[in-house]
C-alpha cells in the first residue's frame, strides 16, 4: 500500500466552533500548488478519507482531481488514533486527510510501533506524508515527508 497522510491547509481563525473553520483564500492558494506537485509525482489516490471538520474536508475537495475512487470522512481521524483507525487503512493507494497532532501520532505508530514519537514527525499545514508498507504497527516505511514549501518549489516557474 502506498498511504499518503495530509495535513489540511491553512484555515481561517476562528470562530468559536473549531469544527466550522473553512480554509482561507491563501490556504487553498498554496494547497493547490500542493496539488499540483502531487500530479507531477503521478499520484492517483484510489481512495481518500478525511477528517469531517470542515478545513479537512475542503482539502479532501481540492485533493479530487487526483481521486480514482471514492471520497470518504470518518470521525476517527480527528481524534487519537486507534486500532479502528488501521482498519479503515485499506486499498493501493490511499489518501487520509487530517489533523495534527494526531496524523503525525499515527505516521510514528505506523513506521515505529510507538505512537508516543509523533513529535519527531512534525507535519505542517499542508504537508504530506508518503509511507508504503502494510498499515500495521512498525510495518510501514516512510518514503518521503513534504513540508508544503518543498511541494510549492515543485511547480514554480
């Protein structure tokens, strides 16, 4: 499995409701440069799953050029992540949309079997991780973590 974890884009401040934050116009701005160098790199997600929390499934959206199947939200990824995170890992290429800290906690628990290491790695709003492997504990590799800077580097002219 080829398992990219994406932090949404950047989001606006407030209001109260965290769960209500929609992007701003400069987090869909860079997101789409994000989206552009994942096109580049010929990534085609047969699945993505995202967080319901609006700025995650505003990232999801834009990340639809790229989707082949289906586009789907689980309140499980904008919580701790569990064994019943792992079971909806499934498919050859699939794209989880989320949040910090917890999709760096469930990077760490995938590629370490720890998932108390989260904090080596570190994503920033729009980053995107790629790891292939079986989605288990400590049975995946991390091929490459991409700071959005580095995927907008990809595409400028």
């Amino acid at each position: 499995m080829d398992l990219f974890l994406i932090r949404h884009a950047i989001a606006e401040d407030g209001p109260d409701d965290d769960d209500a934050r929609p992007l701003s116009a400069k987090g869909i701005k860079r997101f789409k440069g994000t989206v552009c160098a994942l096109e580049l790199l010929e990534v085609r997600f047969d699945r993505i799953i995202h967080s319901p929390k609006v700025r995650a499934v505003q990232t999801a959206e834009l990340l639809a050029p790229l989707l082949t199947g289906k586009l789907e939200s689980s309140p499980l990824l904008a919580i701790s992540p569990s064994a019943a995170v792992l079971a909806l890992l499934s498919g050859e290429v699939l794209g989880v949309v989320g949040h910090e800290p917890y999709l760096s906690t469930l990077l760490a628990w995938l590629v370490t079997g720890e998932a108390t290491l989260g904090g080596a790695f570190e994503l920033k709003k729009g980053s995107v991780a790629r790891l292939t492997g079986s989605p288990t504990p400590a049975g995946m590799r991390l091929n490459a973590l991409l700071p959005p800077s580095v995927m907008r580097r990809m595409t400028a002219k």
